[in-house]
C-alpha cells in the first residue's frame, strides 16, 4: 500500500472534512441568543458542506489505482518527547471514506430532519451545536493516523454523547441517562487508553502504518493483551455485552440524537476500531476468539430486548444492540468477515436512522407517546411513514432484494465458513429480527386503533418526510449499490485484506434457509399481533418478563460492581477516619501530653532550679560510689 501525502488538488483541504462542523459547532455554541432564529440552518449547512466535499473525495480516490488510495495530510506536530512522537494528521483510504460518506450523509439527513423535529424546543440552536459537535468529532475519530488523535476524537464521541443524551437535562431520566452512559464508556475508555499505553511501550509509535507493519514481530501474550483492551474500549462505545446496559436508557434524548448514535456514529466507532486494528487481531487467535464470543451474546441478548420491549425507541435500541452484535461477530472472524462487518454496517446505517426517523415521525404524531400497545392502525394516518419504516424493516430483517439481504446474508456466510455453530447461531438471530420487527411493524401500523382519547395522529411536515422518502429508498437499493456498482469487497480488500472460504453447503442454500427462518419468526408476530394488543402488557414468563427488564442488566451491574465499589469506598472512608486518622491524631495526642507533661518541670523558680541540680549532683556521687564497690 503506497501512503500519499495530500499536497494538492482535492486532498489539500482534508481537514475541512471535520472543520465545516466544527465551525459550526462553535458559531452556534459561542454566539449566544443571537443566532437562535438561524442557527439551525448555519448548523446543516455545515454537515452538508462535509457531504458535499465527501462526495468530491470520494471521486477523487476512484481516480486512483487501489494502491494509491491512503492519502495522508500532516497538520502540526502535537507531542514530541524524547523518542515519542504524535501528530495531529489525517489519514483517508478505503475504509475512512465509506464511514466518512456514512457520517456526512446520515448525518446531513438527521440534521434537515430535526429542523422539523425540534422546531418548538427553545435551545434547538444550542441542539444543533450539539449535533455539530459530534460529527466533527465522530469524524475525527475515523480519519486519524493514529491511536492518540483517535482517542481524541473517542473521548470527543462521548462528550458530545452525554451532551445529547441529556439534553432534556429538566427530566431527571434524561440527566440520569446521560451520566450513565458516560460513566460506562469510561470503562471501556480505560481500555483504550491502557491498551495504546501498551501498542506504543511494544512499537515505540501509535501511528496506525507504523504498528501494523511491525505486529507480526510482537509475542503472542503482548498482542493478545492489546486486542482484548481495544476490545474492551468497542464494547463501551458499541454497547456490546457486558457494557450494553447504557444505550436503552440513552433514548431519553431527542429521537435525532437517537438515529445519530444508532446509526452514522457512536456505536458504529467500536466496528470501526475492530476492524482498523485487524493486523494486530490478525495476530492473536485468542483476542478474535473472544470477538466473537462478545458477538454472538449481545446479538441475541439485543434480540431477546427487542422482542419484549414495548416503547418503540427502547425496541429499536434492542435491535441496534443486535444487528451491532453481527459486525462485532464479523470483525471478529479476521480477514473472512472484515468488510462484511462494514458492508452491514453502511446498509445499516441507512436503514436503522430510517427507522428510529420513522419512529420520531410516528411520536411527533401521537404527542410523544412511545408505547406501541396504545398504537395501531396508523398507516391510513402517516403513509409516508408506514411505507418508509416498512422498507427499512424488511432491510433490517434481510427480505431480498431489501439492502440488509445482501449484508448481513455476507455475515451469516463468513460465520459457515468459520464455524457451524456460530453460523447456526447468526440465523437464529435472524429469526428474532424477523419476529422483533413484524411486531413492532404489525404494533405500530395494523390492527385496531388504541389510541388514548387526547391522541389525533397525522403525519409530519415535509421536512421531516422527506428524509424519510431519501432513507426509504436507500433502505432498498443501498445493499445492491454497495456490492454491485460499488463493489465493496474489491473496494475495501487494501485496506482491510479479503478472504473467502469454501461453504459446507451451496450459498443459494443457505439464503433459503436464512429467510424461511426469517419467515416463521415474522409469521409468528403476525399471529401472535394481528388480531389484538393488550393495551396492559401481560405479565409474561421468565423469559419475557426478563427481556422486558433488560436481562436485568442494570440490577446485574449493581451487584457486581455498584454495590462493591459502595462498600469498598464505605471501608476505605472508615479506614481513613478510624485508622489513619486516629494514627496521625493520637500520634499528635500523645506528643502533645507528653509535652504538656515537660512544661511543668519548667516553673521559673531559681530555687526550683537548684534544688534539681543539687539533686542531681548527689544522684551522680551515688552512682558513682556504686561503680568504685567491689
């Protein structure tokens, strides 16, 4: 792979990439009240114009041969200390520019539709910011040369993360959401900073060319223990098993801040470090192993959510959780499964911010209310929105030719290949999307009307559909653009290397197999739901009743790190009271009485005085008699 250096021609100005947002984030941030009657419109045109140049790069890199496609831009020296440096510099290749294109357009998408959405809100300016913020940052994340400036640009995904996840910051759900999410991405976040910690004391550099040609030279344990500390970091910021139980609650924001982080940035960055860092998963069988283990339990840990849950956000938030599971599970399977990770995670992109939109249109409609049993029969009332979440739901349950078909298809393959029991396991979760999402489809759109009296549903402005319209037609064609005119097999193979297997059974067979399960887990929500919704959820079995509390993960994280972390902090604060305070003050005491003792021998008599040396001169002639005897 031949590295360029962006001199000239459309790579000089990489940097406006994240400089147009960035800029707009701080217009909208630092110029007070008197950009709240345009700032909305300052920050999308912003993302836009990163869209824009996105596109021109992308062009750009096509004119390129394969090898010639990592162009780098150097911006300024950032830390140089004895042997150690780092520079704030910008890398585009293959796989920068597919999550850039993601972010960008996305991203420009959710910012025209919150126009809409958020057109009441008294700081829809400081929203907008806000929003700006966090694609800049989110692409920073994906365009840096190195692992320092990308944990910049991950701790900049958090800030701005917890900024929007409790934007609503009056509603004490909403400010207790948001400092839970950071709080359990700084655990995965000590994963990362240990593990770059441990890539520059074994490479001597963080820059990504530099430790990727040299991890074949590193031991075995060292690589092992470097993949399993990024893994850690992904799980954080992915929502991965066991540090999931962030992203449910993290859907008290604003249903835009919801599609951004589902779907063009936050949990897409843990992918995105997976499969950057795969020459040094390349290395170490045990840390790619352990992937997709990870992999594997939160697919169906998100699934068995999804199916339960009954506010329309907190189910799409279990699918997430899922269909994130199959990248991480992909990731996980080396050179096999790396752009397949990625294709499923563009087509998703597309499709998830299409469904969490649709389900904003759909609240925006029924004046917020988020529970599907006090739905149904909305498709008469919002056509546009029933047909574009319709579209993403057969994407995300793998329809042919809907795009999530041919992604996560690619996924289920590469699992056969590796192994036949996480190929068995990857259908079965495909079973649960098929059920998850006809019950939410069926819920929301069919049936008989629930609706409380004060409900009057109707679609929404323009503005709000028509990014609707956009991600619904992208929900059809963007797996077969991605694979048949894009080809991204052949796109991404410099960047992330591509491997292929021979199938224990003909590929044409296992698709039928994948979608007749498919079928019978949609067949079964249609019959379980068609007829009647019970407007009180029934009490349910273990199963259920435990899916719709999260696997309890709240209670489970409580009792293995909440309440040890009290009672250690508890003991640590009476050692210190009881112990160490009572060290150092009865050592105080003790020189203090005994001082007090000594004064007194100081009375400020004369004859005092010599009384004690007449004393003490008799003392010595006795001592001294004493020696002289025999």
């Amino acid at each position: 792979m031949e590295v360029t250096t962006a001199a000239g021609g459309a790579f000089a100005y990489l940097w406006l990439l994240i400089g147009f947002p960035l800029a707009g984030a701080a217009i909208l941030l630092f110029g007070g009240k008197r950009t709240n009657r345009w700032g909305h419109y300052v920050g999308t045109l912003a993302v836009v114009a990163s869209a824009a140049y996105a596109v021109i790069l992308l062009l750009a890199l096509m004119g390129r041969s394969p090898e010639e496609r990592t162009v780098v831009q150097h911006i300024a020296d950032w830390i140089f200390i004895n042997k150690f440096s780092a520079s704030i510099a910008l890398q585009l290749d293959q796989l920068s520019m597919v999550f850039v294109l993601l972010i960008t357009i996305v991203g420009s998408l959710i910012h025209v539709y919150s126009i809409g959405y958020m057109k009441d809100d008294p700081d829809r300016r400081r929203f907008f910011g806000f929003l700006n913020l966090f694609v800049a940052a989110m692409l920073l994340l994906v365009l840096a040369d190195n692992y320092l400036l990308l944990y910049a640009g991950w701790e900049g995904v958090g800030l701005a993360s917890f900024l929007l996840i409790g934007f609503w910051q009056h509603k004490n759900s909403a400010a207790a959401a948001a400092k839970k999410a950071f709080v359990m991405n700084r655990i995965g976040d000590v994963g990362m900073s240990l593990g770059i910690m441990l890539i520059f004391v074994t490479f001597g550099s963080v820059t990504f060319s530099t430790v990727f040609d040299q991890a074949g030279e590193a031991s075995d344990t060292t690589m092992t223990w470097i993949g399993l500390l990024l893994l850690l970091a992904a799980c954080g910021k992915s929502a991965q098993f066991p540090l999931q139980a962030w992203l449910l609650d993290a859907m008290e924001g604003p249903t835009p801040v919801s599609a951004l982080i589902h779907a063009a940035t936050m949990v897409t960055a843990g992918v995105y470090l997976i499969v950057r860092s795969g020459p040094i998963f390349d290395q170490t069988i045990v840390a790619s192993t352990v992937v997709v283990i990870i992999g594997t339990i939160t697919m169906f840990l998100g699934a068995f959510i999804g199916s339960a849950k009954d506010e329309i956000k907190k189910a799409l938030a279990g699918s997430t959780m899922s269909q994130i599971g199959y990248m991480i599970l992909a990731a996980g399977l080396g050179p096999v499964g790396y752009v397949f990770a990625i294709f499923h995670l563009l087509t998703h992109g597309v499709f998830k911010a299409n469904l969490f939109l649709g389900a904003g249109s759909v609240m925006h409609g029924m004046k917020n209310r988020e529970n599907m049993r006090r739905y149904g029969a909305l498709r008469a009332a919002m056509i546009v929105t029933w047909l574009s979440f319709m579209a993403a739901t057969f994407a995300i349950m793998g329809i042919p030719p809907f795009s999530g078909f041919w992604s996560k298809d690619d996924i289920i393959h590469a699992a056969f290949e590796h192994n036949i029991i996480i190929g068995i396991c990857a259908i079965l979760a495909a079973g649960f999307t098929g059920f998850y999402m006809t019950r939410m489809l069926v819920m929301t759109f069919f049936g008989k009307a629930r609706w409380e009296d004060d409900q009057h549903p109707h679609e929404s402005p323009p503005v709000m559909t028509i990014p609707l319209i956009i991600l619904g037609i992208g929900s059809i064609f963007t797996g077969i653009g991605l694979l048949f005119w894009g080809n991204i097999e052949t796109w991404l193979e410099p960047v992330t290397g591509f491997e292929t297997r021979e199938l224990a059974i003909p590929a044409i067979v296992l698709e039928g197999i994948t979608l007749l399960v498919v079928l019978v887990g949609a067949a079964v929500a249609i019959a379980m739901y068609r007829r009647s919704v019970a407007v009180e959820a029934p009490k349910g079995n273990v199963l259920v009743r435990a899916a719709r509390n999260s696997m309890y993960d709240d209670a489970i994280n409580d009792t293995i790190a909440v309440r040890p972390t009290y009672w250690l902090s508890r003991s640590l604060v009476w050692a210190d009271r009881s112990v160490i305070d009572g060290i150092v003050g009865g050592s105080a005491a003790f020189v203090g009485g005994l001082s007090g003792r000594m004064r007194r021998l100081q009375s400020g008599f004369a004859r005092s005085y010599a009384l004690a040396m007449l004393g003490g001169a008799i003392l010595v002639v006795v001592v001294m008699l004493l020696v002289r005897l025999p």
